[in-house]
C-alpha cells in the first residue's frame, strides 16, 4: 500500500524538482516569499539618491501584480519590513502596497516604486508611473532588467549585485551619485 | 633636535586656504552637486568594504584589479596591537621585523630589512612615509588606532596612483570621515614594560554644514631588555614615548562641495635599528597641514588635494660618534578628475607637483632637494557585466638639485645635482567575474622606488679616518610584477579561498654601502647600486565563519627570492640581502570568537628558519635565524554596553624569543578600559 503511494508521488515530486530548477513551477502563479535582505539592500540605495527630498519621510510604493495569487500578502509583508526600516539620515520610511491595477489612478506621492515579482510584466504601466510621479523603481526581480522598467536591479545573494538603468533613472528625474555610479554596473 | 622651521620654507595655512577658495570658484559654475566618498554607507550597501586605493576610482574590493587586504575596525580592535605596525603583523603576506618594544619595520611580499624603503604609506592619502631615510617611522604616525576606519594593503607597485616608493606595495590609512561618521572613545592603557598610553577621539558635527574630528593620544614605555647583539649594541636603551594629536574639520560648501583641512603633529622617542643594522636613538617629530577639495558636477568627480609635511629626525649613530639631524619638508599638490564615459568606461585624469629637500648632516651647509612633477591616468573599461580591463599609467619627471656650500676635498660640486629622470610606471588588470563564486584576476606593474634623500646626498660625514656621503649618481629601483590570482567562496558566505601567485623582477636594487670616490681630502663612502633581485610566490588564504559565534583564517605565503648582485655584495655585505632575510615560509592564523558581550582572538604567526643582516667588522653580513612561532590573544568584554575591558598579549608562549638576529622580543600583556560614548 505503501510501495503504491510512493510510486503514485514519486513523478509528480520528481517534476515539481524539474519545475523548481527550470523555474516553471506547477503553482506557477504564486509568488515566493520577500527577501529581507534585499529589500534593506534597496532601502539603503537610497542614501545614494541625491534627488530624494532633504525632508520628511520617504515614501515607498510597494506595487503586486494583481494575478498572481498570494501577491498581496507579500506586499503586505513587504510593507511591513520596509517600515521598519530608516532611511538616508535616518528618516522613517513608509510603504503602502499598491496594486499594478490602481497604479495609474494613484494620486499620491512616492518616492520609490517597489516592484514585487510578476510586478514588471506590466512594464508599460510602470514607466508610465515612473515618468509621472518622477519615483525610481527597484526590484530585486531580474526579469524587470529584461522589460526595463527599474531603474535599480538590487539582488543580495553571496553578493550585493546592483544594476542601475541610466536612461529610465533620467526619464525619472533620479540623480545618483557619482560614487555610486561607478560602484555599480549600468546599461 | 631641531624643532623651529625657516620661515623660508614654510606654506602658511592661509596660503593654502586662498588657493584652494580660487579653485572652488574656478570650478563652481560646473559643479552641481557632490559628495565625498562615505565609506561607512557604501559598505553597509555592499556588505564589503569600498576602496580608492587601487586606480583612484572607487570600487568594491571584490573589484579591484590587485591583490589587497583590508584590515576594517572591527579587526584592528580585535588584534589587541597597541599599535599600527602591530597590526600589521597579523596581516597575511606582511612582514614584520620587531626590533624593539616600538620599533617594527613593515614590508610585504618578503623584501623586509631595517628601515625599508619599499612599501609607501599613506593617511587618507597623504604620504608619512619619509623622504630623508625613506621609510615610515610607525611611531611616529599621527594616527590613533580609534580613528581608523579601515587599512588598505596593497600587495605589489602601484606607483602609477600613488608616485615613488609605492615599490613593493602601499598601506593606506583611512580615517573615519567627521561628516559621516560619529566617532567618540576614550581609552587607557597598561601594561609589561611599564606602558602606559592613553588616546581621545571626538567628532562633532555642527549642522549639516561642517564636522569636526579631533584625535590626541600617547604612550610612554620602556624598551625589551633583552641583551643587544654586540654587534648592534653601539648606544644604551632609552625610555620610550609618543605624543601626537590631529584636528580634522570637514566643510560642506555649496550644494554638496567638501572642503576638509587637516593639522597633525607627532614626537616620538624611540630605540631603532638603523639602516646599518647598529641600534640607534632616534628622536622623530612630524608637523602636517592639508586642504582637500572634493566635488562632484558635469566634470566627473573632481578633488583637489594639498599638503605640507615638516618632519624633523634626530639619529644618534652611536659608536660613529655622530647625531644626524634631518630636517626635510614634503610639498604636494594633487589634482584629479575622475569621470564616467558612458556606462561601461571610467577614466582618470590627475596631475601633481612634489617638492622634497633637506639640509645636509651632519656636515650642514648644503641642501639637497627634488622637484617632481608628474601627469597620470587611469581606463577602467566595463568589457562586459563580467569582465573588465584596468590600465593605469604615470610619467613623473624628477629633477634633482643641490645647493649651498661644499665642504673642503669633497668630491662632488652642487652640478654633479643636476640630473632628472622620466620613468613611466603603469598597472594592469583585467577582472574576471566567471560566476558568483569565482573571479580572476590577471595583472601587470611597474613601480619606483627613488633613492631616499640621505642616499642622494643629504647624508654627509666627514669624519676623522671615515668619510661618508650620499650620491646623486644612484638609479632608481624599478619592480615589475606580474601575478595571477583566484578568488573563491565556498557554500555561502562562510568560506572564502583568496589565492594568488606572483613574480616580481627588481632591477638597480640600491645598498647604503657598496660604492666608493676618492676626493682631494680622502675616500668616501657612497651608497650604490649593487645589482636585481628576483622573487616567486604564492599567497593562498581562506577566512571563514561557523556556529554563528566563530572566525577562522589561514594565510600562507611561500616565496622564493634571488638575488643577483655584484660579488662585493654579495650575503649582506652591503647591508642588502632578501635572498636569504626573506623566509621561505610565511603563514598567519587567526581563530576568534564573540557573543554580544564578549570577544576572543587569537592569532599565530610561524615563520620559517631565514637570516638576518648584521655587522661585521666595517661591512655587513649574515646571521642564522631559526624559525620561530609566536601566539598573540586578546579576550574582551563590554560591561556596561559603552565600556570595554580588555586584556591582550604578544609573544605569549615564551618570555623571549629571537624573531630577528637583533634583540630578542619579549613576552607583553597588556590591559586597556575604552569608553565609547
């Protein structure tokens, strides 16, 4: 009975492994979980923004893709470690999950776009947001370099790479400095 | 000792200041907005620390096309040194001869000997290697260990950054930035050799306009009293001290121009082998001015950069019979310009002006001096997301002169001065990211070490039955180095394999002694040029971390070093010789521990059996070492938060050991209480 279970599991194990390494999961649409370490990766990027407003708090958009199942509550969970974080001087941030869906109607203001995974399919409608609420987007999704709408690609794996797309970080308005500039890479 | 300066000489502050506000407005109007380098941030960002050090752009040290160390805060807190030299000692690939309680002489990749001219040294940039012995008189660096944000080691030449003497390879200095950093501490020490030392340092910021960083600190302690080889032993032991304070202010100009002044002063006392291997007394002060200028706009990242150094020596030669008194002044003027040529070129372009010179001792009435001025520049060249070409190259035109009066008989007239030189010095290196895990890097270098200002004349004794002088007549030394190297990490973050093989040619190889003229009133002795040397070798380290709490690392290094010189210098007759000084075998271990309250170090440094140089009769010569191992520790523990008490040790495993053929180390332990606050 046993033998008979496991030979009944066995392949659908062996392709959720296949699945996982070649990145086209069974439960493609579900999200993984947030990555600490690269959200205080992208947090701190921003002692680098000197067109970032001397004052006040910062203000951080964490924007989901509204299709992919459990994207909400990862950018509620999202927003919850991005406001605890501080930012350049030690200034409060804070973040507010935004759907890709109301992004075009959002009236206030931001300072930064965070782009959840599946965020960038919607690189249209991000651009857009970018050049109207003059925020510089990041993600630490590496499809969002392909579909250029962020402005930082920041990734904290063994380490930190950042990635930073000069001609989106003009149109903009985002001025970075020069110290920063020639430590990361740049297309 | 000399300590009053000829008005002559001197750069008034105020002259500084008028030249650096003309040059702020001369670039105002393309200089939107700027910042200086904020080593504290970008090393959170990038969990590494960030340097300057290797082609004057700033790059992450996984980057850079060299083989570096850098020694961060952390890790010279947790030494347990008591001074910088100390620390260095713990640094894989560094040499360390530790003749006294204060005196250690510093070189890497083997090339160590009394009083080394190779490796230059530098605080934020600016040289305290000195012109008149060429070498750095660790005591008398005006740096608190507090003050340190982190040291950059830079294993090979790196002349085309930093000019002459970057040779073997270059220590940088970092301090903390009073802009960015709040730094307050106070600590006091005591210990064996009836040590006893205290350092301050305070940052305070007014606004976000300025900050101002100030540092003052002392030691006072008596030398080993481990018998002195007889043929060393030519002056008795003298209490030891040092005193020096730094004052640091920093000015955020318009939008965000920086300019920073920085004043130190240091005096230090100390018993020291001198270059012919004869312990000596050596008093040695130092005085510094400097203004930087730092800018960011449409030009690129523009700094400006000029200093004074005043440093007044006195050398009691002991059985010779005569005090040297060395009074030499260090001008410089830098300018640079680093920009961004697109998204994949970042070049460099500088300029800078030297101006060396000394009075001749301990016969006076000359002067020697040297004009130097040099152009640079630097491509760093993005060929693709994982590889990348540096090449940096320097052209520095030195003209020696001399002036002043000849004593009676002496061989040489002030025209005999007028020479100059135009080496070119390059570094190459191309990076090679193959993957997360792995990166290689390929380089190629050619630095210059001049002839210090004794050998160039300054030194001058007329001496009954010995006369001895320096020479314009000596070639520059020209190390060319070329090494592979391999960067590895292993499962994580946890273990990480740096390994690097290197071959390093060095061609006019120059000795105090060797050369001889004979002048209407006698012979002189002259320094010379006694032939090349060449070394092979291999730096392999790990570092890694386990159990959360633990810290481990291993660097070896094996070389190999032959010298081909002249048979009359052969063995350290000259008082030069790596052949056989340099141990074969060279390896370094730390393992180290901390919880939230308390830390623990412990480092071993093994080297193998060598030699060292030693006097014989009127020339020099070799004398067996045996290797040896030594262990240093340190335990801490923070009760309350702000205070630390810490007791700390060298040499510990033996009450007295023979690590050079001079006096035998002694047994230190030491107790230091730091408040941070």
């Amino acid at each position: 009975m046993v033998l008979k279970e496991l030979d009944f599991s066995l392949p659908k194990l062996v392709l959720a492994f296949l699945g996982l390494l070649f990145g086209v999961v069974p439960y493609a649409h579900a999200a993984g979980s947030i990555s600490i370490d690269n959200l205080q990766a992208a947090v701190q990027t921003l002692n680098f923004l000197e067109s970032l407003p001397k004052g006040g708090p910062v203000s951080v958009g964490v924007i989901y893709a509204s299709e992919i199942a459990n994207s909400q509550q990862l950018a509620a969970e999202a927003v919850k470690a991005i406001g605890t974080m501080r930012g350049p001087n030690n200034r409060e941030v804070q973040a507010v999950g935004i759907s890709i869906d109301d992004l075009s109607r959002y009236a206030g203001h931001l300072d930064v776009i965070y782009l959840l995974i599946g965020a960038s399919n919607h690189s249209d409608a991000i651009v857009t947001a970018i050049r109207r609420l003059r925020a510089v987007s990041i993600s630490d999704d590496p499809a969002c370099e392909t579909t250029k709408c962020c402005v930082l690609l920041v990734r904290s794996g063994q380490r930190v790479e950042i990635t930073l797309n000069s001609a989106l970080a003009d149109a903009a308005g985002a001025r970075f400095s020069m110290v920063f500039m020639m430590v990361v890479k740049r297309t | 000792m000399n300590s009053s300066f000829p008005s002559s000489l001197r750069v008034h502050p105020s002259t500084c200041l008028r030249w650096i506000a003309g040059l702020a407005v001369a670039f105002s109007a393309s200089l939107l907005h700027g910042q200086a380098i904020d080593y504290g941030a970008l090393e959170q960002l990038f969990r590494e620390p960030v340097t300057t050090s290797v082609n004057g752009s700033p790059q992450r040290v996984s980057d850079v096309p060299a083989t570096m160390e850098i020694i961060t805060a952390d890790e010279i807190r947790r030494s347990g040194a008591k001074d910088i030299a100390g620390v260095l000692r713990h640094v894989g690939g560094v040499d360390t001869l530790e003749w006294g309680n204060d005196n250690i002489d510093v070189s890497v990749r083997g090339y160590d000997q009394a009083v080394p001219a190779r490796l230059l040294v530098l605080v934020d940039g600016r040289q305290v290697y000195q012109d008149d012995f060429g070498y750095t008189p660790w005591s008398s660096v005006p740096v608190e260990l507090g003050m340190i944000r982190q040291i950059e080691v830079i294993k090979g030449p790196n002349t085309a950054l930093f000019g002459f003497n970057a040779a073997g390879g270059v220590i940088n200095i970092i301090t903390y930035n009073p802009l960015y950093d709040n730094v307050d501490s106070l600590s006091t020490a005591g210990g064996t050799q009836a040590l006893a030392a205290g350092s301050a340092v305070a940052t305070h910021r007014f606004g976000n306009r300025a900050a101002m960083r100030f540092s003052a600190g002392g030691d006072s302690n008596n030398d080993f009293s481990t018998p002195i080889p007889v043929s060393e032993d030519t002056t008795s032991r003298l209490h030891q001290y040092r005193d020096a304070a730094d004052i640091d202010t920093v000015i955020r100009l318009r939008g965000s121009m920086l300019l920073d002044f920085e004043a130190t002063h240091s005096d230090a006392k100390l018993n020291e082998m001198s270059p012919s291997y004869q312990l000596s007394n050596a008093l040695h002060g130092n005085d510094s001015v400097q203004a930087k200028f730092s800018a960011e706009g449409r030009m690129g990242l523009l700094q400006a950069n000029a200093y004074t150094n005043w440093s007044r020596d006195a050398v009691n030669l002991g059985s010779i019979g005569a005090v040297l008194h060395l009074n030499d002044r260090l001008t410089v003027v830098q300018l640079q310009d680093i920009f961004k040529l697109g998204a994949h070129h970042i070049l460099r372009a500088a300029t800078e002006y030297r101006y060396t010179t000394e009075d001749t001792t301990s016969t006076t009435g000359g002067n020697v001096h040297d004009n130097v001025v040099a152009v640079s520049g630097m491509w760093n060249w993005t060929i693709t997301p994982n590889l990348s070409l540096t090449n940096a190259l320097r052209v520095d035109h030195l003209a020696l002169g001399r002036s002043g009066s000849v004593p009676p008989g002496y061989p040489f007239t002030n025209a005999d001065w007028n020479r100059s030189f135009t080496p070119p010095s390059f570094n190459s290196g191309l990076v090679w990211k193959v993957n997360d895990a792995n990166s290689i890097r390929v380089t190629a270098s050619r630095g210059i070490e001049l002839p210090s200002l004794v050998d160039n004349g300054a030194r001058l004794l007329n001496l009954i039955g010995y006369s001895t002088s320096g020479t314009p007549y000596l070639n520059p030394t020209v190390v060319t180095n070329y090494e592979i190297a391999l960067d590895h990490a292993f499962s994580g973050q946890h273990l990480l394999f740096r390994g690097s093989a290197f071959h390093q040619h060095s061609a006019d190889v120059r000795a105090i002694t060797g050369g001889l003229i004979v002048g209407p009133a006698g012979p002189y002795s002259l320094p010379s040029n006694i032939g090349s040397s060449d070394a092979n070798g291999l730096e392999l380290g790990f570092r890694g971390k386990f159990l959360d709490n633990y810290r481990w690392s291993v660097d070896y290094r094996p070389e190999r070093i032959e010298d081909h010189f002249v048979p009359s210098a052969q063995n350290g007759a000259d008082f030069t010789d790596y052949q056989h000084t340099t141990p074969v075998h060279l390896l370094k271990a730390n393992l180290g521990w901390a919880n939230k309250a308390c830390e623990f170090d412990g480092y071993l440094h093994y080297q193998s059996r060598s030699a060292g140089i030693q006097v014989a009769g009127l020339a020099g010569g070799l004398a067996p070492l045996n290797g040896f191992a030594s262990v240093d520790a340190r335990f801490a523990c923070k009760a309350p938060s702000r205070l630390t008490w810490a007791v700390s040790g060298q040499n510990l495993t033996q009450a007295s050991q023979h690590q050079t053929v001079g006096p035998a180390v002694e047994r230190r332990v030491l107790g230091t209480i730091s408040f941070h606050f």
